[in-house]
C-alpha cells in the first residue's frame, strides 16, 4: 500500500471510529438507538478489520502470509461473534443476549488464532521455537491468572448463580486474554526494526481488546452489560488497531528477514517471573478447583517448556557444532574438519596400512568470474564446483573447502588410485557451468599427494603441504592440470605461478568480454578453429628454407583474425596452453606430412610454453605426435624461453633430456633477453640459440649491440651450437649478420608467415632475390 493510501485509509476508519465513539458516548437517539449503533459498528469493525487483514495476508509470502491469514481467520471469528450478537438484539429483539452463546465461541476464538498468528510472524529470532513460545505465554497468562484470582477475582466470578459451564467460559476469557497478551509482549522484545512497528500495533490492540474483555467479564458477572457502552468503544479501539497493524504490514510485505539474532535476556526470563509469585498464591490458597486446575496447567506446561527447552538446546549444540566444522557456502567440509579427518586417515595408515592420499584443486583464474559477473555469480560458480567435484568421488571421501577457490579431497583405500581419481576431477570440467545466464569454463589445477611405504614419520600437514605443492606444479605447467608430488616440486616457488604479465592482461580482460573471450577461446581450440601459419628460416650461406616456425593465429567469428599477443595471455592464465600447444603440434605435422607427401621434408619448429618443462609426460605426447603423422623426431625443434630456466633447471633438465633423447631439437629462443647464467648452455641439452630481434635491430647503428650480436655468434659456434637470427628486416641486417657467420635467418624481409600451401613456394623466391642481392653486393 502506498503512503498516500496508507494515509487515507487511517484518515478515514479514524474518522469513522470518532464518529463511533461520540455516538456511543453521548447516547444519541436513546438506548435502543445507541445498542444498534453498537451492533452495527461493531461489525462493521470486524469486516473493516478482517479485509484489510485479508489484503495483507494475500499480498505477503511465506510465513508473513501464513501469520496475517491466521489472524484474518481470527477477526473473522470475531466478526462471527458480533454477527450473533447484533442477531440476537436487532432480529430477535432479545434485551439480554444469553451468556454463555454461539457468539463466546467466536470471541474465543479470536486469541487463540491471534496467538497463532504472533507466533508464526518473521521476528527474526533464534533459539526459541513456537511452541515453547506458546508455552510461555501460557505459563505467563495462567501466573497472572492465579494472581489475580486469588486477590479478588474469584469473589467477582461467584457473585452471580451462573452454570458451570458459564462459569468455565467466563475464566476463559481472562486466562485467554493473558496468554494472548504474554505472546504479544514476548513477540515485541524479539522483533527486529522492520517488524517492530507493526508487532507493537498489534500489541496494543490486544492489550486494549484484553482490558475491554475483562471489563465485560466483571460487569458481567453481575449481568449489568449493556451493548453501547465505553467496553463497545474499546473493542471497536482494538479492532482498528488490528486494521491499521495490517496497513502497516501491507508495506512491510516485501522485506526479506537476514541474519537472525538471539532473545534478550527479558525475553528469556520473563516466563519465570510471575510463577513463583503464582505457586506462593495457590499453596497460601484453600485450594479451590479452579486453582488445581490452573496448577495442574502451570505443572504442564513447566515441564513441557523445559523438554523443549533441552531438545532445543541440543538441537543448537549440533548445529553451532555443525557449522564448525562446515564451510557456509558450499556446506562442505572446511578446513579444520578436513584436517582432522586427514590425522586420523594417517594414524590408521600407519597402523594397518591403508592407503591414504590428498588431491588439492584449485580453480584457474576463479577472480575472472568474480571481477566480470560479480561475487553472488562467483559464489553460484563455488557450489557448482562442490556438487561435481562430490559427484566424481565416493560417498565415503571427503571433500572440503579450504580456502576462497580451493577444495580438497581425502581419499582412503579406494579401488581407483589417487591420481586416476585426480584425472576424473579435472575431466569433470570439461563441461562448462551455467552461471548467470552465462556458460563458464572454469579449469582447476589438481595436486596429488599420497603416503608411500617408506614414509613413516608421514603426518598430516605434510601430506596437505605436499598436495599443495603438486597443485602449484600443474598451475606452472598448465598441461594436463593434474600433477603427482616429487621431491624436486619443493623448489617451485608459488609466486612463480602467476605471471605478472597474464595478470595484467586479465585486468585489461576483465569483465563478461573477458569471460566471453576465453570460453570462445575454448571453444576454439576444442573445436580445431585455430589456424596456423608459417614463417620460413634461411640458411645464410646457401638461402635455402632451412626450416619453418609455427605461428598460431585465431580467426575469430566477430572480431576477425586475432594475433597471438591478443588471446595467448588469456590462455596461459586460464590453463589452456597446454592443449592450444599439443593443438598447434598436431596441425604442424600434419602439414608437415602433406609437404612430406609432395616431395620435400621441412623442419618445423613450436614454441614452447615453458611451465611445461615440468611436466614429464610431455614428451612422450609430442612424440606419439609426431609418429601418428609418420614423421621422425628430429624434424621438430622445440623454442623455449632461457627466463623459466632460472628456478628450475633440475626439472627442466630431466625434461630437455627426454626430449633430447627422442631426437627433438632444443632451441633458446629470445637468448640473451633474460640474463641467464652462461653455465645453463653447458649443462643443458641445447642444439640451437635463437637472438633475440632486440639485439639484431639496432646493431647497425649501435656498436655495442653489434658487439654482442658478434659474442653471442662465435660463442653458440664453439659450442656447437647452430645461431639463429630472429627479426631481420633489411638487407643490411642481413649482410651484417652473414659477415659475422651467423647460420640462419628470420624475418619480415626473408619472407613473411605464410599459409602451408605457399611453404614450398618461397624458398625458389628467396634463392632468386638472394642471388641477385648477392649480386649487387659484387666489387665491380
């Protein structure tokens, strides 16, 4: 309801009840006029009442909707009550309504359903359930009954000569209106700020309904009620209270209740209050029925309060204790729980055996999602992850979050090993997660870690540090993703993960165009939509095509042919280098084989990523291949950076020489960029040194640059090595370079990357401008 009818609504049922009021007050047109005055506005009060209760209730959901439909259903009882009533003085013209009549059972009706309806409100509260709230409001109004019974009330009640059963509906409605005022008081000191408005209307409206019912109770007892009375002008008071309550809550109906906080200490308290106030009446009492009656409630409902009490705080120990040991998000096992469980897996191993093992998965590059779709996205994406890694292993491993984008799984003498389970995780990924409207590749690095034989001081944290440790090596080579912990892995250092490079190109890509880019990106390479093209390497002394460079291009379906400094960042960051690198292979030999087929073999070489170095199967997958296209390890060349080699020269070293051994040629590309150790070209398996185009280009005017261009020539030559010169763009450079003997060149002037039908094409072209390059260079 807006403010403006809000406003006009109270205007007009204020208005109403003023009216109301001074008629009834000032008799107008005599006592038969005034108690149809009362009848009528009465109900009128009911139906105003009810509808607006109605409205709330329809527009409200959840429990807001079931509270103000339990309190329509109330003031509907009410309404009844007056309809029987007005029945009887305006139809029948009966000058005394009977008591008890049809229409008690509505009125009491009416604070049973209000209870019902407190109870049901969204307070926002904890540890208190409904019916132990019920039950103090029992205990509470049957206290106060007791009280009030034995200071005076029970004097009023037998003045008259009424039936038991008029005597039994007379102590009701005071008992009833207690427990309904209790209820109301205990709501109010628990409702948060967006319920407090409307629950302290309602307070009040049965505390002026309460006051109005135990006036007509006292003045009843003595059958001195007559209808149109200042007891009529408080129940219509209390029924607009309830009208403008339900207003209230009409506006209120869309506020969704957080966090919820515990009772106060008055909430918690005020039950135990009148009780031994209660106890001291009845035992000072001469025990009237009524009194072993109200006692024998107190007894109830002490006793049942209390088992409710117990169940509840055991059910609140479980669940504090629950939530200690789980993660809030995904419900998982958090960390401390994870590593309890991984103590006691140890302590088993070591006393009959078992088998125990620890995968750490870590999502590539979760802040991509965060930073481009937002945190409620990035926390859908988390409970993604959770329920399929969970779907991948048994019902009795566990599975923990331990940290923002890091799970953890302990596995215990499975039939499958730990690094089959490893390899079924990372598998699960394939498939992208809708998130948001949006399809997310999300790739994790996956560590294993397992307890050998000879492992006997093995202990938990070691165990957990070895996973994570193994996670950092498959984040570093980024193939596969899944890596098994080594000795030597305790080298890596975890800030060599990221390079800061790819995290500035995230920055640069963030966002969903960002999101977008890399699923297309994946999509691509699964899909085989890279295109590959070749740029030719010359023999200096002779200007024959001594072999090609793979250069990888992305033709992309909206933004078109995207060079490699546009997508292959994206990819490093993302963990797909390693299959766009086995994709780039794989199309190289196969046009290898087609120029193969056409009579010429020509040497190709690939770029290399260099957190691939670490992996030791890569070079058992580079040559299977190269032996599905039916061609001989020693035409591909491998170009890796000197850089990665600073930190890792032992795994590095294991690989080269794996790859060596297959007759696969090793070439530094960019040498001299990275300032390595000189040590590094002796002790490593390197057929071939590639000059970085920083020091080719400027050696024509730069002495020094010559200078060094010139050490680095003669040194790769007495090494053994064949010198590579990237980056020539002019027959001067050229020239220069052939004078210092360099062995082969590279460069836009030789010939540009071309497509592979056109490979065999450029070396008849390059030998004819060469011949007459050479020729203008004659002394005449």
């Amino acid at each position: 309801m807006s403010r403006s009818r809000l406003h006009l609504a109270l205007a007009v049922c204020g208005l109403a009840f003023a009216v109301f009021a001074a008629w009834l007050i000032g008799g107008w047109g005599g006592p038969s006029t005034v108690a149809a005055v009362s009848d009528v506005g009465s109900v009128a009060a009911g139906v105003t009442a009810a509808t607006f209760a109605a409205v709330t209730a329809w527009r409200c959901r959840g429990r807001q909707r079931r509270a103000w439909a339990a309190l329509t259903v109330a003031l509907t009882a009410w309404f009844f009550g007056d309809m029987v009533w007005a029945y009887y003085e305006l139809v029948l013209g009966v000058g005394t309504t009977p008591f008890p009549s049809p229409a008690d059972a509505g009125y009491l009706i009416f604070p049973v359903a209000a209870c019902v309806a407190l109870v049901l409100l969204p307070i926002g509260t904890v540890g208190q359930s409904q019916p132990r709230l019920l039950l103090d409001g029992l205990m509470v109004g049957v206290s106060l009954f007791v009280i009030f019974w034995t200071l005076g009330l029970e004097a009023v009640f037998h003045r008259g000569d009424d039936s038991l059963f008029a005597f039994a509906v007379s102590v009701a409605y005071p008992i009833a209106d207690l427990v309904l005022l209790t209820v109301a008081a205990l709501i109010l000191t628990r409702a948060r700020s967006g319920q407090r408005a409307v629950v302290t209307v309602l307070t009040l409206a049965m505390g002026v309904m309460a006051v109005a019912d135990g006036t007509f109770v006292l003045v009843n007892a003595d059958d001195d009620y007559v209808s149109g009375g200042l007891i009529d002008v408080g129940w219509a008071a209390g029924l607009l209270l309830l009208a403008v309550a339900a207003m209230l809550g009409s506006r209120s109906s869309h506020i969704e209740f957080g966090l919820a906080r515990a009772p106060s200490r008055v909430a918690f308290w005020l039950p135990y209050v009148p009780l031994p106030v209660a106890i001291v009446c009845i035992v000072l009492s001469e025990g009237s029925a009524t009194l072993v009656v109200a006692s024998m409630l107190l007894v109830i409902g002490v006793v049942v309060r209390q088992f409710l009490m117990a169940e509840e705080n055991r059910r609140l120990l479980a669940t504090v204790a629950d939530q200690a040991f789980r993660d809030p998000l995904t419900r998982l096992a958090n960390r401390a729980l994870f590593q309890d469980r991984l103590g006691h897996a140890v302590a088993l191993r070591l006393r009959d055996g078992r088998r125990v093992a620890v995968l750490s998965v870590d999502l590539d590059d979760f802040k991509l999602v965060n930073d481009s779709l937002g945190h409620p996205a990035g926390d859908a994406l988390l409970n993604a992850v959770a329920e399929r890694i969970v779907g991948c292993v048994r019902a009795g491993d566990t599975v923990a979050r331990v940290g923002g984008d890091e799970f953890a799984v302990l596995l215990e003498d499975g039939p499958d090993g730990p690094l089959v389970m490893a390899h079924r995780i990372f598998d699960a990924f394939d498939d992208p997660f809708p998130v948001d409207g949006h399809e997310v590749f999300m790739r994790p690095s996956v560590g294993v870690a397992g307890i050998t034989d000879g492992d006997a001081d093995a202990s938990a944290e070691t165990l957990l540090k070895q996973a994570d440790q193994a996670m950092y090596a498959a984040k570093r080579s980024q193939h596969g993703g899944v890596a098994t912990f080594t000795p030597d892995m305790q080298l890596i250092d975890q800030r060599e993960v990221d390079p800061p490079t790819d995290r500035d190109f995230t920055t640069r890509r963030s966002g969903s165009a960002g999101l977008q880019l890399f699923a297309q990106l994946r999509r691509a390479i699964d899909r085989g939509e890279l295109s590959v093209v070749y740029q030719p390497k010359f023999t200096v002394s002779t200007g024959l095509v001594e072999g090609v460079e793979a250069l990888v291009r992305w033709e992309h379906p909206d933004r078109g042919l995207m060079m490699p400094g546009d997508f292959l960042p994206l990819a490093r960051q993302n963990g797909l280098m390693g299959a766009l690198t086995e994709a780039v292979i794989d199309q190289a030999a196969r046009d290898a084989g087609g120029w193969r087929a056409a009579g010429t073999d020509v040497p190709f070489a690939v770029n290399l990523f260099p957190p691939s170095l670490t992996d030791l199967e890569l070079p058992g997958r580079i040559t299977r291949i190269l032996d599905s296209g039916g061609l001989s390890s020693d035409c591909l060349t491998v170009e890796i950076t000197e850089d990665f080699l600073l930190g890792n020269t032992r795994r590095a070293r294991t690989v080269l020489d794996m790859l060596r051994a297959s007759d696969i040629r090793i070439s530094i590309d960019d040498f001299g960029s990275g300032y390595s150790a000189l040590s590094y070209l002796r002790e490593l398996p390197i057929d071939e040194v590639k000059l970085d185009r920083e020091f080719i280009a400027p050696m024509l005017t730069d002495e020094r640059a010559e200078a060094i261009v010139c050490a680095m020539i003669d040194l790769a030559h007495r090494l053994e090595m064949t010198c590579v010169a990237e980056g020539v763009e002019d027959a001067a450079t050229a020239a220069r370079l052939t004078e210092h003997g360099c062995d082969i060149i590279q460069g836009y002037w030789c010939s540009p990357p071309v497509a592979a039908s056109s490979v065999l094409d450029v070396a008849p072209l390059w030998l004819t401008a060469a011949a007459g390059r050479r020729a203008d260079r004659r002394p005449e």
